[in-house]
C-alpha cells in the first residue's frame, strides 16, 4: 500500500486546495477590480473634484445582468476593453456606447452628446425591452 504524499494544514484541508481556492478569489477579485478601471479623457494635470465630470457606464464585468451598457469612445477617442468610467472636463462631450440585452444577444451602438457641468456625476442607462435596447441617455448620478 502506497502513503498518499499530498500535504495537510493542521485542519487536514489539502494544502493544494487552499492554493487553488485563493487563486480563484484572487482572479475574482481581479476581474472585478477591471471592470471598475476609471480613465483620464483629457490632457495635462489632474482636475479637482469641483472641475471635472465624472461619467460612468455599467462595469464590464456585467455578474448576469439583463441589460448592459459599455463605453467604447469618448470625443471620438477609444477607451480601454476595462474602462466602466471616464473622467473629463466640463463642456459638451460626445460617447459612442454599446447596449447589450442578454436575453437575447442583441447589441446596438448609440451616440449620446451632452453638456456636462464641472464637479457633476453622470450615469449611462439603458431604456431596453427583453429583446432589445431602444435609447441610452446620461443622467445625473
């Protein structure tokens, strides 16, 4: 009879399995951190919080949700596959955003321009049906 040589913590949990369980938290904890990923959509030095504006769309990480909204370009200047959020400066902008329906796999490309005040906080939101989605619109946060 062979000794089994897998190695034991001292609650007799397999040490192999711990490792694996932190590496599944850890890549959890990273997708979910990468759908949070904020750009800068201007030049220069950072903004105070009274002088920028703050749009957001859903995360990319979308956790089953039915409807989601991504940004994909800003004033016509491409975001990062991670980027749910932009930073700017006010004045009139202009976002091209994917809106995707999971019951159905349906995605349509919309562009919403608007005229955003310094310090403000927007959010990109989805008017969809199950099949499909109908507008966006960026409201205030």
């Amino acid at each position: 009879m062979r000794a089994s040589s897998r190695r034991l913590n001292a609650s007799g949990v397999s040490i192999s399995t711990i490792s694996a369980t932190r590496h599944h938290s850890f890549l959890a904890a990273a997708l979910l951190l990468a759908g949070c990923v904020t750009e800068r959509g201007y030049e220069g030095p950072a903004l105070a919080a009274d002088e920028r504006v703050l749009v957001r769309a859903d995360p990319v990480v979308s956790a089953g949700a039915p409807v989601q909204v991504r940004l994909r370009r800003v004033d016509g200047r491409e975001l990062g596959l991670a980027a749910s959020q932009v930073e700017l400066p006010p004045g009139k902008h202009e976002f091209l955003v994917d809106c995707r329906v999971a019951e159905s796999g349906s995605v349509r490309r919309f562009t919403v321009s608007a005229e955003l005040e310094g310090g403000g906080r927007y959010r990109l939101v989805a008017q969809a049906t199950t099949r499909n989605c109908e507008a966006v619109e960026l409201i205030g946060d």
